[in-house]
C-alpha cells in the first residue's frame, strides 16, 4: 500500500515539470523509501535471475535461491565487478531489448566496459537530474554550455536529456581544447557551464586572462579536484561550481552536491548503497545495486571508490541522505612506508600550492624502502627546489604521522616538476602508480 501510494507520487514527479517534481519527491514519506527499495530489488533480483545468462548462473553455482533474499546484504560475498563486465561481456548481463550503449575505460585496463540502455531509462535519467538540476537553479531562461566528451560516453546524454525537461538553449561543445571552446563560447555567453574538472580548471586559467560573463553555475562530473582548484575557478567566474558523481555503470548520475557542497546528494529511488567493510569512520567501498533498469541492471556492483554514506540531514534541508566525497579509487589506495595512502593525502599536501592542480605519485622501491615520486605540473620547472620545499612544509604540518614516517627514513619522498599537460593521457588520470 505504502510502496503503491510511493510510486504513484514518484510517477507524478516524473511526469510534471522539474519545478513539481522536486516538490513532489520531497514530499515522499521517509518510511516508504525503504518499501520501495525493497519492492525494487526484489523485482530488480527476480528479473537478473531470469533473464540474464552471467546472474542465472552465478547464482546457480552458488545455491542462492532468489526468492529467499530480501536485501543485497543477504547475498554474502556475492558481488558484480568491472572485471565481469570485461570478460563476459555485456550480452551476458542483458535482460531486456537495448536502444544505445555507453563505454567507460576507467584506469586499470584499456578494455572498454560496455553498460545498455533503453530510451525510456534515458528519458527518467534525465527527468531526475532536470529536477536536481532545478534544485540548484538551473531554470529555462538560461543558456547551457556542455563540453562533456562526447565520445561512448553517458554524462553528454544524460545532460541533454536532463536539459530537454528544463527547456533552455543549449549548445553541444564536447570536449575540445579550452582555448578554442573560449573563443566559441564568448559569442553564446553560457549562464551554466558543463565540463569535466580539470578542462574547467583550464577553462577558468583561460576566462581570467581573457575575460569573463556572467556565469550562474558550473557543474563537473567524471573525477575529482582538489577544493583549491574548485575554489579558483568559483572566483574566476564569481559562480559556484557543483559536482555530480557518477559511473558510465551506473548511468551518469549516482549523487549531485546540494549549495553546501558537503557530499552528494544520493539517488536512493534508483539505487541501494552499501559500503563493503567500513572501516572505524565508515569508509568503505561503495557498492550499488540498481533498482529501476530493467535492460543491464547490475547487482551489488563494486564501484571501485572509497566513500561512506551519511545518513544524517544536510544543513540544506533537503530529505535526500548523502554520499561523501571519494576518497579514492579502492584499486589506488597504497600502503607503503609512508602509512595508508590514498589519493586525497597528495590534494592535502598540495592544498595551497599555486598552479599545482595535476599531479601524479608513482611508488617504486630501492630495493629496501619505498619511493615516493611526486610529479606535479608546474609552469616553471625551475622552481622544483621551491616546490619540494613547499610540499616537506605541508607534509610536516598537515599529516604529522607521515612525517614521523619520513623521519624514520621509512621511506623517499621527491617531487619532480613535469611540464604542464605531461600527466594526462586520457579522459581519466590515474593518481596513485604502484610500480614496486
Ligand atoms: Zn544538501
């Protein structure tokens, strides 16, 4: 009954216009979310079961009888990984008749993985992020600019659908070189800016020297920044700058930042969160089972990212609960002699750095400790000394452990200055290379 009442105010929400429909799901009662989740599995469970060769039979070979189970957390050690996309392709995962298909390489291997869809899961993407996107103040009378690569990827998709419901002028950059986007763009003056973070440290790097126009929002999606680098770009344009988090696996959109920007704002209609082994804060790897896709869903699928869930109310007064900011990629977390090492250690010792928005960290070992190789993009690389100098002050006072560390010679840190767009090579930049 309460699932019923739930999905009738939902599908109302889908079918009004973005303005309703945010209304409309704040208006959904706390205790149906978790009916709802559950019907959804249980018809997201029976249906994998059915139809998909790969799930029939992983499952079959590990005795799990379908009916039985309630929740994802029931289904033990039982977990879908990229890697099963890869190697069994993604026919195996089919259950329904496809219409498009997305790819995503990530960082580990350059074999694609392939996730299908139909137009009607594009077209409710796209309904719940035009209300997101509403809700951060996206409205018909402005001008979008999307310079999201346009190459086998969702977010450009996604974004179209979503700005379609919204009804404003929008123009189709992709992702080409900062400069001549800018030289483009100056003539349409876009009042909200799509792109992925580090072409919009750029872009920003480019508008501060050349001038700017008044920008509402800016919304980035596909990797992190650091907060410096976000911070920058917000004062070159006067404009907040927003993330979204999301997989190609997961159709763009997992979780929008709300105007606090503490964490994303979580999609729990579409999906149920867990977090595999949390450790003493909560931080875990995220693992999603979709709820609504009935061509490719995937069942507690490990998205490689370290984050925990936060349960309690943002000070935006939003009902949606959240998800943190990633910590790291789970295949780039190290331990190594300078401690449990992840990616947002080096955005820490970077903080405040001028110009150090890329950088690299390759590990390799002298045979007895482990070195440490800091590559950062720098304009004047003979200013290497300064940098180094810079980063050992930062070290000192902001991870006193790892400094401990240092001391105790249980590892080299260097810090080489590389020239500037030397470290990325693809869409994704992979931070943390084990090398030893
Ligand atoms: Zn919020």
């Amino acid at each position: 009954m309460l699932v019923r009442l739930a999905e009738q105010i939902e599908g109302l929400a889908l079918r009004s216009a973005p303005a309703g429909a945010a209304r409309l799901m704040g208006a959904l009662p706390p205790a149906a979310l978790a009916s709802i989740q559950a019907a959804r599995f249980r018809r997201t469970l029976k249906l994998a079961a059915a139809r998909s060769s790969f799930y029939r039979e992983a499952f079959r070979h590990r005795g799990i009888q379908v009916e039985r189970i309630e929740h994802p957390s029931q289904l033990g050690d039982f977990y879908t990984t990229g890697e099963d996309l890869r190697s069994h392709g993604a026919d195996a995962f089919l259950t329904g008749r496809a219409d498009t298909a997305f790819e995503t390489t990530g960082t580990t291997s350059p074999v694609p993985k392939r996730v299908f869809f139909s137009t009607r899961e594009l077209n409710a993407m796209g309904t719940a992020s035009a209300a997101a996107l509403y809700l951060l103040g996206l409205r018909r009378e402005d001008t979008v600019m999307s310079a999201f690569d346009c190459s086998f990827w969702v977010s450009p998709a996604v974004a179209r659908s979503a700005v379609q419901y919204i009804g404003c002028f929008h123009v189709e950059a992709g992702k080409i070189d900062p400069l001549d986007c800018y030289n483009h763009a100056a003539l349409y003056r876009p009042s909200v800016i799509l792109g992925e973070p580090s072409w919009m440290v750029r872009f920003a790097a480019i508008a501060a020297e050349r001038g700017t126009w008044p920008v509402k929002l800016m919304l980035a999606g596909g990797e992190n920044i650091a907060e410096s680098a976000r911070r920058e770009v917000e004062r070159v344009w006067s404009a907040p700058l927003y993330l979204n988090y999301g997989q190609t696996e997961a159709f763009g959109s997992i979780g929008l930042e709300c105007r606090e920007q503490q964490g994303y704002h979580r999609n729990d209609l579409h999906f149920l969160f867990e977090v595999d082994r949390p450790d003493a804060e909560g931080y875990g790897e995220l693992i999603y089972t979709t709820l609504t896709r009935d061509v490719m869903p995937l069942i507690r699928y490990r998205a490689s990212d370290v984050t925990r869930l936060i349960d309690e109310p943002c000070p935006c007064g939003l009902f949606v609960r959240r998800i943190a900011r990633i910590r790291a990629r789970s295949d780039e977390m190290v331990v190594c002699g300078m401690g449990n090492v992840g990616p947002w250690v080096f955005d820490e010792i970077l903080r405040g750095v001028p110009s150090a928005d890329e950088w690299q960290a390759v590990l390799t070992s002298d045979g007895r400790f482990d070195v440490i190789d800091l590559r950062v993009e720098s304009d004047g690389v003979a200013g290497a000394p300064a940098l180094e100098r810079i980063v050992l002050d930062h070290l000192r006072e902001r991870f006193p452990d790892f400094w401990k560390n240092r001391d105790m010679r249980l590892y080299t840190l260097r810090v080489t200055a590389v020239p500037r767009g030397s470290l990325r090579t693809g869409r994704k930049l992979r931070r943390i290379v084990d090398e030893r």
